[in-house]
C-alpha cells in the first residue's frame, strides 16, 4: 500500500497550483471541472511520492484551526528536497518572495534537516534535506 494523494481545500486554486509547480517542481494537470456540483481541482504530481489535490468549491467554510497552535488531525505534510543545502536554499527564495517561514532551518532530534513555511493559504510544510 501507499499514499496516493492528499488533498487541500483551496480559496485560490490557481494562485496555489502556481505556489505548488514553481516552488516544488509540481506539474499540474489539466484542470478539472464539475459544474453541477461548482467543484474544480488540479492534481499536482511530483518527481517521487502521493500527488497533491488541491480543490475548490463555494461554500467551504474556513478552517477554525489556528496555524500556530497544535491540533489533532493532520497538521502538515514535508517534502524532500535532496539536501541541507537545498532545504537552505528554497528557504530563502520563499522568504525573499514574501512567504511565512515560521520554522528556521535546522536539525531536528530525529535526524531531519528541514525548516516549515506556510502556503498561500496558510497550510504548513516542511521542507527536509
């Protein structure tokens, strides 16, 4: 078995897809549309590992989840990119492009290089070597 996808619920769908596809050499699909149920989404495939679903619809209500707090349920998900050096790296271009880092790069006490940013839209990802 393994994860196939994982999936966000999105206010800006293009606006994530072009975060997800130049950040983290996502490529997009062609994009999906129901119109009866006013639902589209992309799915955003990587080099290796789940693809990322990210999906929009009217009506979703935001998340009551306070993003600096801990909470049960999934909190984030991390992506590998091959090094401490990249971790580094990618850290400073999202900084220099306005994102929220809000876990400096660092080693963690189990094993992992990585430092956590924040999404477009608020959801949290670390990023390990």
């Amino acid at each position: 078995m393994h994860i196939e996808h994982l999936a966000i619920w999105c206010t800006d769908l293009e606006k994530m897809k072009t975060f997800y596809c130049t950040y983290f050499n996502g490529k997009a699909n062609t994009k999906y549309i129901n119109t009866v149920k006013n639902f589209s989404s992309y799915f955003i495939s990587f080099e290796k590992g789940p693809r990322l679903e990210l999906m929009q619809m009217p009506n979703i209500p935001d998340s009551a989840n306070d993003i600096m707090q801990q909470y049960k349920g999934l909190i984030h998900f991390a992506v590998s990119v091959g090094s401490a050096e990249a971790v580094n790296q990618l850290t400073e271009q999202l900084r220099d492009n306005g994102f929220k880092i809000i876990g400096e790069p660092r080693f963690t006490g189990d094993g992992y290089y990585e430092s956590v940013v924040l999404d477009p839209e608020e959801n949290m990802i670390e990023i390990t070597d």
